[in-house]
C-alpha cells in the first residue's frame, strides 16, 4: 500500500506547485502605488453607488486581488496620514505626525514658517520605497492634489520628526540645495501637485523665511517646470528629464471645483498619465506615488459630495494607469492611508442618490427620524453639523455642492476613523496582496515586488 500512495502524493504535490502562482522575487519593474486619503470602505461604496449605482463597478475594484489593512500608528488606535504613509513606504511603525523616520522620534511642532524644530539625537531616517528604487537606477516620482509637502507625497521622498515643517520637507525635494536629502541621489524624477508657498520666499508671497526660491532651484538642476494644466499638457514627456509641476500655492482645488471653474490645473489623471509617459524612458523602471488627497480634506468638512467626486477622479486615474500600464511587469497597488467616520445608513431604496435624503425602500417616501424630521443617508460620527435638536433636511439642500452632513458629536473637524482600509491590487508581483495585513507589511510586499 505504502509503494502505491507514495507516487500518488507525489504527484499531487507537483500538480499543487505546479497549479500555484508564481511569486518570484523582483517580478514587477514597476510599482504604481495609488493611495487616496482617508478613503475608507465607506467612500468606497459610497462613491460607486454615487457614480455608478449599487451594482456598479469602480475602476480600482477590477483589480484582482484584495486585502485589509490595520492602520493604527506607533502611539494611536487612529492614525493620522504621516506615520501610516511612511509605514507602506519604509515598513516601520511610527508616531502620530512623524514622517519616514525611525520609531523612537517623538513628534515636535515647527515654527510658524514651516522650519523644522526636530533638535539633536530625536531618531534617524528610515529608508523609502522611492528612495531605495532610485539608488538602483529606476525613476521615481510623487504626484498629488494637495501641497506637495503634505504628509502623504513627502512620505515618500522626506524625512521629519513632524509633518508639519513643510519647509523643511520643500528643502529635501531640491538637488544640490541646503537641506536637500541625499538618499534620493540626483532627486526625484516627478513631483507634482500644490503648495508653491513653500517653495518660495515671502516676498514672492510664499512662507521661506529663508529668503530662497526653490522652484527656480530646481530649473538650475534642470528640471522642467510646469504652473498650469496647459503648461503641463504642452510638456513632452518623451524628450526625457526631469519635471516639477507646482499648480497653485496651496492645494488643488477640489475636483467639483475645478471643472466648474474651468480653473486651469490639470486632473489628477492627467498628471498620473505625463508622470508613467516620462518616468517610463527609464529603461530599468520606475516607482511612482499617486494620492487622492483631497478626499480626504473634504471628509474632514463633512462634505460628502466633493468627497466623492475627487473619489471618482481618483478612480479616473486609476483607470488611466490601467490603461497605459503592462501589468505583466508593472504592480499597481490602491489603498488608504486610514479611515474616516463617514457612514451609510438607514433603509434607503435601491436607486436613491446616495448624497441625497433617505428614501424608504418599502414605499419611496422620505425616512423619518423617531422626532419625525428627514435625515440623509450619509452621516458622520463627528464634525461640525451637530445642532442641539434635529430638523428636517431639505433634498434640494442634501444635495448642493457645499452641504455638510450631520453629525453624531459635535467637533469643529471631523476626526479620522480607526477602522481597517481596503487595499486592491494587480499586476506582476500582486499575489501577495491578500487577507488581512498591518500597513507595514505592505512595504515589505512592495520592495519584494521590485526586487530591492
């Protein structure tokens, strides 16, 4: 009997390995890492049904392979978006408001100008992703539609002991300046989004109180610079180099905004698609960081809608890359940094416009509260529409641009959430982005993609 089982489990066992995916290290050339900020499950679904209704699909949500990812940081059940950035972009856990550094630096605020306060022997830089990427020859780029300095791009390519020294953090981007990190080698290869004023002197208007204009720093590094959507859109990308895009002084406008503006920065689609056009003449990879950012700003309001319309145009990006990518050697990865306390509730019939007033499922008409008065779908756990007794919303009012959703306790900003974060992925090395995993191991899934 042992002679004939023998052979039989033999072969079950090359028919297993044989039928298992492969997972060789190094499989992904290049990493697209799209993070959307504060983009919790339930902006998730709210979106889809917002853009694409209950049985829609989003573009993020055609990926293959699916995780959830604990957030919490070093010191807090609730991350904010410094230490949980810089836990996918270096593998360590760190506090609340530190940035790419070691997980013994304590957080100290800067000055008022943005300069960093950090003092002597307060931790030591922790390697990135992007950073480790380029000191083996790949291209590496940060695009955003916030300040390029906010917490999340610079994860990628600073080092503070607080995310708030944005000065400092605009010093580390600039080649051959003071400041300047010099783990990035001859420096990222794109950065776009907001936030000029850290990049200029304050008699330029911006907030350097030392005098420098770091964005004419950068083109005496030759880098190509861009200020406006047509300046970027007449850019060629395959004429090689470098390019900074620094769109307005502060963050992108919102992406309502924006179109209903005509204003003339770019989506964030098309930064995503001149970002992989240029980063893509190198011939050895690239790594690249998008991040919805004001996703997140406009859950701090409690403003559901323009949370998410820029959730659909960071979709849009999503579908942008998917489109232009070969994913049988390019990984892309779509996360969060953390959560929100935005919720879907009550018993709204199927088809009833998500950012509107509840409408029952059984005849249609307006839910009620148990004091009679109509309340919306989407509700927030805090944030600043809290009045001592309820009123009923009005649907013409529930669904204007500026509506703020009620909320459970009253705050002058709504707070992030603690819970868990959906991660989907696809592509060359995404096998194992799957279960439940700390926000940590992501780095080490992405680093094992790339082979570094």
């Amino acid at each position: 009997m042992q002679t004939v089982m023998k052979p039989l489990l033999a072969a079950a066992l090359l028919a297993a390995l044989q039928a298992a995916p492969a997972r060789a290290a190094g499989e992904a050339k290049n990493v697209i890492f799209f993070l959307g900020d504060g983009m919790g499950p339930a902006a998730v679904t709210a979106a889809r049904i917002y853009q694409y209704g209950e049985g829609g699909k989003l573009n993020m949500e055609t990926l293959g392979r699916t995780a959830r990812v604990k957030t919490f940081s070093l010191d807090a059940q609730t991350t904010d978006s410094a230490p949980s950035m810089s836990a996918y972009m270096t593998g360590v856990k760190m506090n609340n408001e530190v940035i790419s550094m070691s997980a013994d630096t304590r957080a100290i605020e800067p000055d008022s100008d943005g300069g960093g306060n950090c003092g002597a022997l307060n931790g030591q830089p922790a390697a990135t992703l992007l950073e480790l990427a380029k000191a083996q020859g790949k291209a590496i780029g940060a695009v955003t539609t916030t300040r390029v300095t906010h917490a999340t791009p610079a994860a990628t390519y600073a080092h503070v002991c607080h995310r708030d020294a944005e000065a400092d953090i605009a010093a580390q981007a600039v080649p051959g300046g003071a400041g300047y990190n010099p783990r990035l080698g001859g420096g990222l290869d794109v950065l776009m989004g907001g936030g000029a004023k850290f990049f200029l002197p304050k008699a330029q208007g911006g907030k350097r109180a030392d005098g420098r204009d770091l964005l004419r720093e950068f083109q005496r590094q030759g880098y190509q610079l861009a200020q406006t959507g047509s300046e970027l859109a007449a850019f060629n990308p395959k004429a090689g180099g470098k390019l900074v895009g620094i769109f307005g002084k502060d963050h992108l406008e919102y992406e309502l905004d924006r179109v209903r503006n005509k204003a003339d920065q770019p989506s964030l689609a098309q930064m995503t698609a001149k970002a992989m056009d240029l980063l893509s003449q190198n011939g050895k990879g690239y790594v690249l960081m998008v991040e919805g950012g004001r996703i997140d700003h406009a859950l701090h309001g409690t403003n559901a809608k323009r949370a998410l319309a820029d959730t659909i145009a960071f979709d849009e990006a999503i579908k942008t890359a998917l489109a232009k990518a070969d994913l049988s050697n390019t990984l892309i990865v779509v996360t969060a940094d953390h959560d929100h306390t935005l919720a879907i509730n009550g018993y709204a019939k199927r088809g009833n416009p998500i950012h509107d007033v509840s409408r029952s499922y059984v005849d249609g008409k307006e839910a009620r509260d148990a004091d009679g008065a109509v309340y919306t779908t989407l509700v927030f756990g805090n944030g600043p529409n809290r009045k001592p007794s309820r009123v009923s919303v009005d649907s013409a009012a529930a669904t204007g641009d500026d509506y703020q959703q009620e909320t459970g306790i009253r705050l002058s900003s709504e707070t992030h959430g603690g819970g868990d974060v959906m991660l989907m992925s696809g592509g060359a090395g995404s096998q194992g982005f799957k279960g439940v995993m700390d926000n940590t191991r992501v780095f080490g899934l992405l680093k094992s993609a790339l082979g570094l």
